[in-house]
C-alpha cells in the first residue's frame, strides 16, 4: 500500500480567473475601454458575437462570489485587475473607483482567510495604449511599470503574491501571429517586437517592485510539453522548434537572460537583435515561476504550418476536451520536473490547470454532474503531488475557473468552470467537480 496523498499544510489551495472574463460592466465607473471590448463588439471576431459586457457580472456580485470561494475551502484566489480601471488611457490619470474595487475585493478576500494572488496584465490591454502601438511600442515597458507601482503601492501591505504577465505566449501567438485574439494582427515581423515588449514590461514591473514592495513576485506562462511524433531528424527538430517557440521563449528571457537560438530558425529575417542591456532588464530575480498547463503536443515536421514548419499529431487514444486539447496528465509530472531540472528548481505554482467539457447552459435541480472534470482535476492534482516526490518545489494549486466564463474568442460556448454559470439569470450552480475539490482541498489531497 502506497501511503495515502499529503500535500504540505502550507500549501495554496485556490482557484484563477480574470477580469475582462468575468467583471462585466467593462465601462463602469470611469473605467477606460481595453483591446478586449473593442474586438469583442467588432463583427466577426468572438463567437455568436458574444461580448464580456454582462458575462458573470462579478463587478456587482463580488461579494457573494467570495463567500461562495470560502465555502468551497480554498486558502487563495488568483485574479487579475483591469488596467483600464485603474488608468483609463493606460496611463497618467488614476481613476479611483478602479483602484477601490479592487482594494474592496482584497480586504474581503483576507476578511474570510483567502490570500490573494493577483495578476496585473491578464491581456486585457487599454485601448488607448493600442492606439499608441500598444505591445508594439516600446514605451509600454515604463507605461506598465508605472501603472504596477501604482497598484503596488496600494496593495502590497495586503497582498502576498503579485503577477505581472499572464501566458505572455498566448498575446503574442493569438494577438500578433495569427490574429484570432485582440488586438488581432498576423504579422511575423510584429510578433518578436511585441513578444520582447512583454518581457521588457515584465522585468521593469519587477524593478518597481523591489523599490517599493515587500512580498513576492513572479511570471506566469503556459507551458505545453512537446513529443516527437518520431524520432526522424526532421520530427525532432520540428519538436525543438515547438518547445522554443511555446516553452521557452518567455521563460529563458527571464530566468536566463537569453532567447532560445531556434526563434532565429523560426523568424528568420524577422528577428530583430536585441542588445544585451534589454536582457539584463528582462531577467530580474523572480521569486516564483506560475504554470499554466492544460495539455500536451506530439509533433511532427510539416513545412505547410507557418511558421513553425511543425504541427500537432492528434493522438486519438486519449480523451479530448471541448476545445481539442488531449486529456494528457503525465505532461503536467514532465513539465514540472522540466522547470525542476533546468531552471535551477524555483518555486512553482501551478497558477491555472483545469478542463472544458461540454455542460447544459441550464441546470435542472441543486446540482450538475460533471465526472469528466473530476476525473482530469483528479489525475493533474495527482500528477502535481508525484512531480513534488520527485523533488520538485510546488508550492500551491489553483483551478482554471471558478465559474464558466467569456472564454476569448469562444465566447460563452464553452465552459471551464467548477461552478455552472446561468447567462440568463445569472445564477451560480456548483458542479459536482467543485465538491470533489472542495473535498480534496479539505483532506490535503488524501481525498484523491
Ligand atoms: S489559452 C486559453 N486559456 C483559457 C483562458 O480562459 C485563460 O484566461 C487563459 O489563461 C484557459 O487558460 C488560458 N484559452 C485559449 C483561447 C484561445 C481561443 C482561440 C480561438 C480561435 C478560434
Ligand atoms: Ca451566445
């Protein structure tokens, strides 16, 4: 008999979400428009057309949102603040009200024993930096600097754990290659600039940080872990290419002061040479790394997918949740002991990891079934607690969502959350999920 799951008694239990996927009311009370609100209301863009206008109306419901997170048992909730509340032309003018909400928001968070762990760019960019290059100018980098000192100066007395960027990969790859995230460029020549932009605005961020706050700060990215489809040349170079491009790119900046040699492969005329004095911005100490991880990739060369020269080989064995990611747990054990092995063992959160499965828009009765979501939140909380074993340094875990919410460019259809959201009427119905980890959480892991 092994014995039963122990996860340390420090442990940081929670569960993330962000601010333009869950607020609504995106111009309430002087807030400035971001990037997400004009793309979300342009033809096309979002699925069904749907906008984050109204979305979980957790703006005006905050309150009973954070009583239903203590009653779910959790020590920590990770969210991010809106820019444009705070400043609502990114820079120069504070807008009190913003900077109040969220201060509200905290204080009720540590009144029910819940530490905050709060994200200050979750890609929600002010429209009025975007007209001034936004990712693209490089001025961004002392404008985010400015308004992080701003909210730093604010909070830090209360809160523990501050994040500058999420998944910088997915604004860059979304936003400015492939254009099916706001701001909606494809632009090869635009992605390194504005992929370098983020890592500047990142170590700069941190630079304020150390002036003036007290606790700790980190990045978080997704990480995707790549397998060769085989182990022909032309795989295993395509799969170098991959985990470059997705996995390194914005890790390597940071932690090691340079980008991973294959980007030149893969940009070619379109990578720009970067002076060492950026690098030396860039890479900051950091007093954790966060990891997002949903999925793996096996990958193959193929010179048609632009521009990596490499693409996905779906592995039909395994399940696959709504968005077509593979159901794979032993990805999240690799990566961990990955960042473990080599980036010198820092501590990890594990800042999203969760499932989209399809569930009914409305819930008959108190409670809905939802056993595919538990069994993957089982095996991935199983899968952290073996990396752990095997030496890794975690240091707490939060599930990707809360509640179902605006999922970007899917709109509302699809659902990620322990907790069924009503877009009708705005109820919240727990899902059978949410008190499997209610239960886990409760038990320090034992319950798995
Ligand atoms: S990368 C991604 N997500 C989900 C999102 O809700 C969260 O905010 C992110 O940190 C869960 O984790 C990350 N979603 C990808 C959306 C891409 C949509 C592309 C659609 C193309 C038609
Ligand atoms: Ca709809």
């Amino acid at each position: 008999m092994t014995p039963p799951i122990q996860f340390p008694s420090d442990f940081l239990w929670g569960c993330a979400t962000s601010a333009y996927q869950i607020e609504g009311s995106p111009l309430a009370d002087g807030a400035g428009p971001s990037i997400w609100h004009r793309f979300s209301h342009t033809p096309g863009r979002v699925q069904d057309g749907d906008t984050a206008d109204v979305t979980c109306d957790h703006y005006r419901r905050w309150e009973s949102d954070v009583d239903l997170i203590q009653s779910l048992g959790m020590n920590s909730y990770r969210f991010s603040i809106a820019w444009g509340r705070v400043l609502p032309e990114g820079v120069g003018r504070i807008n009190a009200a913003g900077l109040d909400f969220y201060e509200r928001l905290v204080d009720r968070l540590l009144a029910r024993g819940i530490q905050p762990m709060v994200t200050l760019f979750h890609w929600d960019l002010p429209a009025a930096l975007d007209d001034r290059g936004g990712w693209l100018n490089r001025d961004i980098a002392q404008w985010f600097a400015e308004y992080a000192d701003i909210v730093f100066r604010r909070l830090d007395d209360r809160v523990k754990y501050w994040t500058t960027l999420n998944e910088p990969w997915v604004v860059v790859d979304g936003g400015y290659m492939h254009g099916v995230l706001a701001p909606g460029h494809r632009n090869l020549f635009e992605a390194p600039r504005a992929a370098h932009h983020l890592m500047l605005a990142h170590g700069a961020a941190v630079q304020a940080y150390r002036a003036s706050g007290r606790n700790k700060i980190g990045l978080v990215v997704n990480i995707e872990p790549k397998y060769p489809a085989s182990q022909s040349e032309a795989d295993l170079a395509a799969t170098r290419r991959a985990e470059a491009y997705m996995n390194r790119q914005y890790l390597e900046p940071a932690l090691l002061g340079s980008y991973p040699k294959e980007l030149m492969d893969i940009y070619g005329e379109a990578w720009p040479h970067w002076p060492d004095a950026d690098l030396k911005i860039i890479r900051q100490p950091i007093d954790y790394v966060g990891v997002n991880y949903y999925t793996r990739a096996v990958v193959r060369a193929d010179p048609n997918a632009w521009p990596l020269g490499a693409s996905t080989v779906k592995q039909k064995q395994h399940t696959h949740m709504e968005t077509g990611w593979e159901v794979f747990p032993q990805g999240l054990t690799d990566t961990l002991l990955w960042i473990k092995d080599n980036y010198g063992n820092p501590p990890v959160y594990i800042t999203e990891n969760g499932a989209c499965f399809f569930d009914p828009p409305q819930v008959e009765g108190p409670l809905l079934e939802d056993p595919l979501r538990i069994d993957y939140l089982r095996k991935h909380i199983t899968a952290v607690y073996n990396a752990m074993q095997r030496g890794a340094d975690i240091r707490g875990y939060f599930a990707w969502s809360l509640f179902d919410n605006f999922e970007w460019a899917f709109g509302f259809s699809k659902r990620f959350g322990l907790v069924h959201m009503n877009y009708e009427t705005l109820q919240r119905t727990l899902k059978a999920s949410a008190h499997f980890y209610a239960k886990v959480i409760a038990s320090r892991g034992a319950a798995l």
